[in-house]
C-alpha cells in the first residue's frame, strides 16, 4: 500500500486525536508523580509532544490537572509553540484557499 493512500483527512484527524490525547495523559502522569513525589515527565518531553501536535492536550491537561500552570520558561515556551501551530495551519489554510480558487 502506498504512502499516499494512508495520508486521507480521517486518518491525519486520528493521529491528532491520539497525539492530543496521549500529551493531556501525559500531563496528568507527571502531576501524579509530582504529588507522591516518584519519577517526572521531563518538560522536554511535555514540550515535545506539544510540539509534535498535542498543544491542545497539553492546555487541556494544565487546565484540568492545574500542573504547570506558572512555571517559566515552560508557560512561555509552550505559548510559543501554540503561536507557531496556529500561523502554520492559518498558512497551510491559505495555500489551500489560493489552490482551490
């Protein structure tokens, strides 16, 4: 099966899921840790899988969970990395406005 054929809008919907999902968890693992004080989620981590799509899970978690919520530079990276996944799909919108006219 090529390549091509898996890249369809449900599954790309799908993985976002699962990638928002997976980085809300996360967020929730690394609160329950700190609070009996065993092995972290490193922010690296955190950071990452925001990065790689799970910003809204990664709000998500903070707000549900209340983990993270003040702590610097990580509120500000993470605010960062929302910033650049909006102008990427706003750009990515545009493209697809302009090759559709």
């Amino acid at each position: 099966m090529p390549l091509t054929a898996l890249l369809t809008l449900p599954n790309a919907l799908g993985l976002f899921a699962l990638v928002n999902l997976w980085t809300f968890l996360l967020f929730g693992v690394d609160k329950m840790r700190a609070a009996a004080g065993s092995g972290r989620v490193s922010e690296g981590a955190l950071l990452t899988w925001a990065l790689c799509g799970g910003s809204i899970g990664a709000y998500a978690g903070r707000a549900l969970f209340r983990h993270k919520t003040r702590k610097q530079p990580f509120s500000s990276h993470l605010h960062q990395i929302a910033i650049l996944q909006v102008c990427a799909v706003a750009l990515a919108g545009g493209w697809m406005l302009a090759g559709a006219l």
